[in-house]
C-alpha cells in the first residue's frame, strides 16, 4: 500500500500571518500541517527545534518540509532520527542569525551536507540575509539554489501572495517524494503477497 506523504510548514520569526505564503499553502493543502511554536517572538533554538521533531516523529509516514526564513535553519537543525523522515525540503529565504541578536541562538549554522533533497530559494535583495551567504548555505547543504531578482524576504511585504513559482516548486518536490514513497512500497507489497 502506498505511503502517504505529509506536507510539514514551518513559519520563521513571529510565525507567517494569515497573507503569507505559506498560510495560503497550508489552507490549499487539505494534508498540510503546521510546526506551532510556543514564543514566535522570542525564539530559543531548543524549543523550536524540539517542537518541528516531535511533528515529524509523530507519524511514521515521509515528509516534504516548507521552510521560510528562521524555518530554515530551524530545519537545517534537525537531529538524525526526525532528518531521516525528511524525504525533500524548500526552505525560502533563510535567514542569517549570525547578523541579527534575536535569532543569535540558532548560530552558528550548521554546513553539513543534508540527508535529503533540498531546495534553497533566495533573493539578491533579502535584507535579511544576504543573497552570497544564502548560496554559502546552499553549497555546505548540498542544495540546489534558485536566485530570484529583486524578491526582497519573498514574503508579504515583498509582494508574495500566492507565490506561484514557489508553489510550483512545491508540487515538484511532492510528486518526487510520493513517487519515491510508491517505489519502496511496492517491492514490500509484492514481498507480502508472495
């Protein structure tokens, strides 16, 4: 029987209201569910780490990752059990905690390889991290990088509704990911009928 692939948002810094992106997503997206934090203000690494590994753990089933901003080094976070449920990642816009005092706790960030596929999008007009160090992450990462003109934080306040090549990119790396679920289910469904 196929697996089922669950689609997991996780919001940055004082979460994503209801015009963002991601709101959107979630409400399109009968299956989607999102990470809560307990301080969307205040964030402290631990907890926020913590809250997205106990989501992703608390099911059995592959998941897709959509990440924005502190999202996405939230995510680059993950320890080994919660990772390797991750079957692919978009993660939008990191943000740099190095530069900023309130996200100081998630420094420094972690450049190793991830164990799954992942998409960085960013924008040479971020002015919360800077386009050369967004693709810094995406090479220690191992991740394809998109570059967008002047996209700002892709999020309300640089325009981004709906976002649809974003959405695009989502419906990719989903298709990807149900295709690699089928494709490990089906030798085990011909193992059990035999």
């Amino acid at each position: 029987m196929p697996q089922h692939i669950r689609t997991i948002i996780v919001p940055g810094w004082r979460n994503s209201g209801p015009g963002h992106w991601q709101s959107l997503w979630q409400a399109q997206l009968p299956d989607a569910e999102r990470v809560l934090q307990e301080d969307w203000y205040t964030p402290r690494r631990a907890d926020w780490v913590r809250a997205l590994e106990q989501l992703i753990l608390s099911r059995p089933e592959p998941v897709v990752v959509v990440a924005h901003s502190l999202g996405c080094i939230t995510t680059v976070h993950l320890g080994a059990a919660a990772a390797a449920q991750v079957q692919s990642a978009l993660l939008v816009a990191p943000a740099d905690p190095e530069r900023r005092g309130a996200l100081a706790d998630f420094a420094p960030v972690p450049a190793e390889p991830l164990p799954y596929r992942s998409l960085v999008v960013a924008s040479n007009t971020d002015p919360y991290c800077p386009v050369r160090l967004a693709g810094a992450y995406a090479r220690g990462w191992g991740s394809e990088f998109v570059r967008l003109q002047d996209a700002g934080h892709i999020n309300v306040e640089s325009g981004h509704g709906h976002w649809p090549l974003g959405w695009a990119l989502l419906q990719s790396l989903r298709q990807e990911a149900q295709q690699a679920a089928d494709a490990v289910a089906l030798p085990a469904a011909a193992q059990a009928v035999a």
